[in-house]
C-alpha cells in the first residue's frame, strides 16, 4: 500500500515534530491527542519551526503553506482508520501504550502499517498487543525531529519483511536515513547515551560539579554539541527516568539504576523544557 495518509497520536515533543517532517514530505497528517491543550501547543510549535526554516531560507513559502494546510489536528482517535500508517508517538509508559496500541490496531485498515517512536519499550511486547504484529514496528526518531537526520527502525518478532521494506522506504522518503535495529532494551542509541545523561545527575546529585560545568565539561571536553544534563531537559526529564527504568528492570543490571537528582526532578513535576523548569529554566 502506498503510504499518502497518515495519523500521528501524541503531539508533544516529538509528535509534532513528526507531523511537520511528513506533511513537507507530502502527506495528509492528522494529528491526534487526548488533550485539547497538547494540540493547540503542538500546533503553534509546527508554525513557529516551519516559520523559522522559511526565514532561514530552507523553504518557501508555498511549502510553508502547504505543509500546514496538510496537518489536521483532533482529539478523536477513531480517525486512524482512514490512515496508511499511524505512528504512536504517546507518553513512555508501557501500560498506555498496549491499551493504546490495541485500540488503534482493532480499527486499523487492511493492509495499513503501525508503529511506535517508543525510545525503550520492546517492540515485539507491543506488537503483540495489537491484532496485526505482522504490520508491526518500531520507527524510533530523535529530537528535535526535524533537524536529526537519523531513525531507528526496530524490528520486533512478529515483523514481516515487507513491513519492514515498506517502513525504509517511507524514512527515506521523509528525508531520513534509517539504521535497521534488533528489538532489545532502548535499541542502540538510548542504550548508550541515556546512561551517560544519567551518570551526569549522579555527578550533580554528589556535587561533583555544577549543572553548568558538568555541561561545559562535555561539549569542551568531549565535543559534544549540547551538554547532557541540557539534553535531558530537552528529551524530557520523564522521558528519561521511564527509559532507565526499561533498562534497569529489562537488563536486571544495577548499572542502570536511575539517578536519585533525576528521580527528584520529576516528582517535583520539573520536566525540563516542555514545562519550562528541569535542571535549568526556561522562558515560555
Ligand atoms: N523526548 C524525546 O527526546 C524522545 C525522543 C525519541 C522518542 N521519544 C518517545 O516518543 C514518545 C513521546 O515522547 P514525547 O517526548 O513526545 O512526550 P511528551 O510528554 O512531550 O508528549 C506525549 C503526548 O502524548 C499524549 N498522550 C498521552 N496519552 C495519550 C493517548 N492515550 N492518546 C493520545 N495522546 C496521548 C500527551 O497528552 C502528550 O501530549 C515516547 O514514547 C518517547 O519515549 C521521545
């Protein structure tokens, strides 16, 4: 099946960035959330990214025009049985996920094809969910999705070689170059770098040095283009603690216990970016 429309649940961080990358691709989105508030921010932040890359002269502004005409947003997530493909791009949260997954997968339409961005649940847990694991995968972005060029594409058990054909096509096609990944704890990427995220605030909970200098240290030291602890508000300080705990409790290994400064962070609902407040503060 040609993939010409498409449905992306969740508009947060990474949902919206994913409906704007298709809709400049070509396709019809409908962008679906359970809160009315998540899709107006969702929406503006499409606008302001696509104004921002027509100032810069990367599009024009018909293209502009275009994509955000493509883009419809709702609340209603019926509408995914009109789609080709529905990319679940909710909260990292198992339980939601399965519920979620197996509601959209009961009204899919013959022959669409399902996936999840989840950063570190095992896709073949989710694909099992869902009354067509066959058509089944992971399609794991990176924020901010419109500037990261990488996606990872996880197969689980039950995934059949013309999904997984399919879904390549469709990351190429969308401008990205994808790496094809076995389902195990957070893939490859998260493996390696969120632990590294995590050992920072284990150094900022034993105060070995600031926020600020354990980020210089990194991007000095190490060349990375962003500290990690301002990565982490970037990701979403939820998102985070909800991978390591796939990871500590997936791979048994201690070395994966979250950061106790992280776990703190969270549960005083200080998010990172998305709420204007995690490891530092942002404007609105
Ligand atoms: N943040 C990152 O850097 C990053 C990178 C790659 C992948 N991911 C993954 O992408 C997914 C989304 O992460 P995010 O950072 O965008 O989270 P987020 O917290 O910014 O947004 C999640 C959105 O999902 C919505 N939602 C919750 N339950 C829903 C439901 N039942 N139906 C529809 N919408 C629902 C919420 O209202 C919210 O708007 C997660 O699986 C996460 O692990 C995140």
């Amino acid at each position: 099946m040609s993939i010409e429309r498409m449905a992306v649940i969740g508009a947060g961080t990474m949902g919206n960035g994913i409906a704007q990358v298709c809709a400049l691709a070509g396709l019809e989105v409908t962008l679906i959330d359970v809160a009315p508030a998540a899709l107006d921010r969702g929406r503006s932040t499409i606008e302001k990214n696509l104004q921002r890359q027509m100032t810069k002269g990367v599009i024009s502004e018909v293209e502009r025009a275009t994509a955000l005409s493509r883009i419809s947003t709702t609340t209603d997530s019926s509408t995914t049985s009109k789609s080709d493909l529905v990319i679940e791009a909710a909260t990292e949260d198992v339980n939601l996920k399965l519920r979620l997954l197996r509601q959209i997968g009961e009204q899919l339409k013959p022959g669409a094809l399902m996936a999840s961005n989840t950063s570190s649940i095992s896709i073949t847990q989710l694909a099992a969910a869902t009354p067509c694991s066959d058509r089944f995968m992971g399609v794991h972005f990176f924020n901010p999705v419109p500037m990261m060029a990488l996606v990872e594409l996880i197969r689980g058990v039950q995934t059949t070689d013309s999904t997984a054909a399919a879904m390549t096509d469709f990351v190429r096609r969308i401008g990205k170059t994808p790496i094809a990944v076995r389902n195990a704890p957070a893939f490859v990427v998260n493996r390696l770098l969120c632990p590294m995220i995590n050992e920072a605030f284990c150094a900022l909970g034993d105060g070995v040095a600031s926020a600020e200098e354990i980020d210089e240290g990194m991007k000095l030291g190490c060349g990375h283009p962003i500290g990690p602890l301002a990565l982490a508000d970037l990701i979403g300080l939820d998102t985070l603690l909800a991978i390591m705990e796939v990871l500590h409790a997936d791979f048994g290994d201690s070395k994966y216990r979250p950061a106790w400064a992280l776990r703190e962070l969270v549960a005083a609902g200080r998010l990172g970016r998305k709420t204007q407040r995690g490891v530092y503060e942002y404007q609105a």
